[in-house]
C-alpha cells in the first residue's frame, strides 16, 4: 500500500519501558523533495531544532523516530544525542547525514537513555525494510489507542502514485501543530517549493484546527516526502493535476486529523465546531477554537446536554465582534437557537448527542466566513490519563 | 459582623426547584455611593445590562439577587423580568426604583419562573432585616459548596468600621471576572471615584487573576457599596487612610477570590502560580494563565506527579518571548528545573504536591515584574459536576 521506494524498519529498544516497538526508520530508496512544519511552541524539542536547520536544504532520504521520551528541555545533551542518534542511522545506513532527519515524541524533561538506544538503532539501519508501514505507525505511538494511517492513490500526468501519512497524537492537541508527529509520504515528483506550499496550506486547515486540550506540544513535527520514483513530470503551477494533488494531500491530513480526535484522551464523541456566517475566517476560527476549548462545552457534549448556553458564551469571549441576537445555533440539524433566544428544540438535541459525531453549527448571520474546528468531549477517563501520565 | 445600616432577607421561589431559599435582598438604611465592575463577555446578561446602566449614577440602596436561573440569553422578555423584578422590590420596601440593582446566576437561556417569582419578591422586600448576611450568601450559591463570607473590621479617619464581602462562584472561573457575583458592603463614607477606582484595582488583582476552566461567565458582577454610616469624613486622595482601606479591600477581595478557587468545582487542591523575573506585568500574567489553565499541568497537580514538562510547554506557548535555558521552576521551595534542565528533585517535588495548597513559582530571568494567578486542579469530578448540571 506504501508508495513506491520506501522502506521501514522498527526496533524495541525500551525507551521509555520494555516490551514494544519504540524506534522506527522511515527510506527512500532515493533521494527525495521535502517539506516540514514545526510547533511554535517557543519551547522546542531538540530534534525539532535539528529538523528546522536541515528543512532548509528542502531534500531528505531517511525520517528516524522515537516514542516514549520526547527529547525536549534537555539543552545542550539533547542536541547531542539528536545528533548521535542521526550519525548511527546514518552510518547503519549509508544515507548521508544531512538527508536523515529525526523526530521524537514522550515524556520532556529527561536526557535519551542513549545507552539502551545505541545498539538498537544500529539494528534499526541494518534492517531497512524489515517492517511495513502500519508498523511504523504502531511504533509511534504514545497514549495513542490506535494507529492512524491513511492512503491515497490516483492517477495524476498519465502515471498512477501513492499519497500515505501515518500520525500520531492524542493530548497536547492545540490550535497550532495538533498532531505531534505526521509523516506524509508519496512517490508523486513534486517540486520543492510546490510540496512546502501544499504541505502548508494543508496543515492549517486540518492539524491547526483540532483541538482536544487546547496545549501545544514542543515537539510537533509534519515531514513529508516526495521520491519521484512514480514517474510523473513535475507538477506545473495551476495545473489540474496540482490541483488533484494538493485535494488529496488535504484530504489525507484531514482525515489523520480526524482520527487524532477520535483518538482524543478519554474521548467518547468526536465534535464538529462549525461557525459560519463570520465577517472574517480568522473570526470564525477564534469563535469556533472558544467553543471547541470549553470544558464546559466538552462536558455538556459528554453528558448529552443540550446546554447551548454554554456555546452562546463561548462565543461571547472569544473576542470577535458578536450580536447574540443574530445568531442561530445548531446541533447536527436541529436549531436549538434562533435569533439567539431559546428554540425549544432541547429535548430532540439531547437524542442527537447520544451519536458519537455530533456537529455543532453557530451561524452568526454577520457575513459570508466560515471555519470549522474539530474537538472531542471531555471526559473522566481524560483526567485519569493524564494525572498518571508518568507514574 | 456586617457593616452598620445594611439589613437582608431571603426567601424561597423554586427558581430551578423547591428545598432551599434562592432570592435575597441587600438593603442600606440610607442611600449609598455604589460601584460595580462587570463581565467583559459579549454575551450580557439582562441584569448585567440593567446595572452598568445604573451604575453611571453612582448611588444606590439595594441589591437583589437571585441564584437557580442567569437570565441570561433570554432576550426582551429577560430584560423586561429584570425590571419588573426590581419594580416589586422597589413598591414592598419603599425604596426608587433606580436605586435597586440586580444580579442573577444559574442556568443560561431559560426565561425566569416569573410566575413563581412574584409573591416571593413581595415577600422578601416586606421583610428586610429577616436574615443575616451569611444568609444571603448562602442563598446566591449555584455549584458551590460552602458560603464565601469575608469580614475586615478597622479604624480610619478616627472611626472604627466595617468591610465585609460576599461572593459565590465555583465554575466558569476566567481570567476575567472570575466570581459571578460578589457584593463588598461597607459603612466606611468613600466618595464616588475613590469607591470606582478601589474596586477597579482590587478586581484587577484578584477575581481577574483566577481561573478554573478558563470560561467567563456572562453575568459575572462585582457591587459594592458605601453609605458612610460609620461616620467618618470622606477619604482624601493620596490619604494614609485610603491607602489602608484600599488594601484592606484588596484582601477582601484576594480572599474571597481564594476561597472561590478552593471551591472550583471537583478540586482538591489550590495552587498559586507564580511567574516572576518577567520583563513586564502582562508577559508575567500571560505565563502565568497560560499554566494555570493548562489542563494537563492541572492533571498532573491533580496526580501527584511532578511533571514540570507541562508547565515549561505552556510558558512556551504562552506568547511570550521566552528562552527555556534562562529559567527555573519551583514546587514550594523545590527547584525542579535549573536553566531550563531538570534539577533532579522530582521525588521531593512529588511528596511536597500532596498538600491541599500548592505553590508553583516560574522564573524567567528576564526581569524584575511578577504576577500571581490562582487555580485548582481538574479532576474526574469537575467532569461529573459539569456533564450532569441541568439534569
């Protein structure tokens, strides 16, 4: 299912604990285009600061990976075992230095127990190919309940090619960056600067428009790789066939979005927060990021209640320009609000939250914006996750 | 205990159901110099519109306040309730309409039992005197779980006096307004523009330094009153005695704000953040309420697990210029984070989380402002609170 010329391989080298799968490589046969968005958390992992300086060049040939410790505010060490790390892929590998690039996602605050890494990550470059992609995916996760991979393939300048991502993310997932770690990966030719644009634009309207906590990771990371080895010609600008691509790429980091929600800590019910009829879309993002933020409104949706107060008043904070008096309010179809007062709808809402996808719908009738953000509901099991995250 | 010329009494209308006393009245015996402060939400309750009309008058004699219903989205017919309700305080106690302010909390979006309401009201404004203060705060209680009653008693200007203060608030504690209501009484003689820029001053400090879930209310209100019975002559500007009666209000309200944390709903713990070596105030306020309502630095308070990583990560987003290597971080006394680096004492750390009262203490090294946001921790009980209120 993978595209063409990449290879994995896994290792269980306990990083955190024995007993998985913890660090994953991601080849290309090939050299390849590549493209990365980072947190912007001013506090960054090292392997993040390592990705940024190296995304510059715009090629890669190799993605190593670590669950379990996230490398992150363990200064000058960090930066160094990031870089060991790169130098025994490469070396395993043969892949350039430069061309491997690195992520990690876990626990911050820890220095890598290198000692336990060395010598599996030496196994991890000697075995590329010995895994597939799903189990790359398996490799990274965290409190994740599942993998999350999704592919594509279509036919774009008269040859067939393949479009997968794998994430991974359950918490920390925020306005900005939601997913910690995402890996596109295609065998589509597509021209550096092409593939950043798409990747960008696709990233901002999918992984920065979920949210589960509203918190903001330090090691956010979305590389994406491009090996040519499907055979197209470059895709020109404004071309349909771009245009075919850059849909699909977006449909990929949306529905990998999707499942990070779904796979929200504690979470019972994936919610759609959709404000339309905004002056602006940065308005209707902010008034959609309050609603989507609300503990209040995510525990209501837990306890199917149609509590739209809760959402009105969200609203009402978010900082953008808002006549109650104008706004309707929908859950799924069902107009709870109209014109800002009480539709007497409540008992058929509350039927309608018992789904497990719910889309709440503000329409603020003050212009023709929309932006819709995704979130989960909030839910005990959430807090037991998290106040034993460590122990 | 209550300051001289103020009487009260409740009463009990089944505002969202029957079993306990929900409407009170605050009455001074003469007019008095009155100042408010309101949610900044852009969703206004009726009552909060009503007062911040009033309040440009500066006078008043009495408070009406109910508990079980916000009044809040509810349109024309919210306003015209507001008034009427006033009306018939105004017609049982001889006292002007224009005189009497209102205050409601509860459930938003429902129109008020007006039919339930009306001969309670009468009833409550024939018996002023009825009940006591702590009564009152009893009555204006939604979620709460004790009264919050704070008395200041002192000698200025050659008079002995009284401030005493009330508040009630457990949930949808913001950075804004946290308290959804508080009334500050006081016998002391204020003038008009020393009351407005007290009250103003010791708001800024201490209800708009909380938060619980970071959702602001919208009929969050904040009253007090003077009426000058303890007989002391006006303030002066720049007096030994404002600067005394100032501060004494700024505990007063400090306190209160204290015990509305310590009552957030389903905590077990109040911690304190402290962020200083800020270049100014507000980069020190940012940090500071971008950890404390970090819902996983309230988990992981909540667990006992020292998990300094979450706070440094929000510090990080906060969107401050922040360098990670410059800062320490404190439990109480124990530095858990040296330059940006863990300083080894996690095990500490963790015992000294176990007590009901927790300071966490940033310091940035960047310069000499400071500021200090209260909050609790989130637990499987907040959930249950809020995914259960209306049913």
């Amino acid at each position: 299912m993978a595209p063409k010329g990449y290879l994995f391989s896994t290792v269980e080298a306990a990083v955190k604990k024995p007993g998985r799968k913890d660090i994953a490589l991601i080849v290309s046969a090939v050299e390849a285009e590549m493209a990365g968005t980072f947190t912007t958390n001013a506090v960054k992992a090292a392997p993040v600061r390592v990705c940024m300086k190296k995304i510059a060049s715009g090629t890669g040939q190799a993605i190593v990976v670590n669950s379990g410790n996230a490398n992150a505010c363990t200064g000058l060490q960090g930066m160094k075992d990031a870089r060991e790390m790169i130098s025994i892929v490469s070396k395993g590998s043969g892949i350039g230095q430069d061309l491997v690039y690195i992520a990690s996602t876990g626990v911050i605050g820890m220095p890598l127990p290198m000692d336990r890494m060395r010598q599996p990550l030496r196994t991890l470059a000697g075995d590329i190919g010995g895994a597939a992609l799903d189990e790359v995916a398996q490799t990274i996760m965290t409190t994740d309940t599942f993998p999350k991979v999704v592919h594509k393939r279509l036919k774009l300048g008269g040859v067939s090619g393949t479009i997968s991502g794998i994430c991974k993310g359950a918490g920390m997932i925020a306005p900005n960056m939601a997913t910690m770690l995402c890996f596109i990966l295609t065998d589509f030719a597509v021209g550096k600067k092409t593939l950043t644009a798409v990747l960008k634009s696709s990233v901002g309207r999918s992984f920065n428009r979920i949210t589960i906590d509203g918190d903001m990771s330090t090691n956010d990371t979305v590389l994406m790789m491009a090996n040519g080895l499907a055979g197209n010609a470059q895709f020109k600008t404004d071309s349909l066939d771009l245009a075919k691509f850059r849909k699909a790429v977006e449909e990929i980091t949306y529905e990998l979005a999707e499942l990070v929600v779904k796979d929200g800590e504690g979470a019972t019910k994936l919610v759609e927060v959709l404000v339309k009829g905004a002056r602006t879309e940065r308005d209707a993002e902010k008034a959609a990021f309050a609603v989507a933020n609300s503990s209040l409104v995510k525990t209501a949706v837990y306890g199917n209640d149609a509590n739209w107060g809760r959402i009105i008043c969200a609203v009402g904070y978010s900082g953008i320009p808002f006549k109650e008096e104008k706004a309707d309010i929908f859950f799924n179809n069902i107009k709870v609000v109209k014109n800002g007062l009480a539709n007497n709808r409540d008992k058929e809402a509350t039927a309608a939250l018992k789904a497990k996808k719910i889309r709440i719908t503000v329409d603020l009738h003050a212009g023709r914006a929309s932006a819709k953000v995704l979130t989960c509901d909030l839910t005990e099991e959430y807090i037991r996750i998290n106040a034993e995250y460590r122990t």
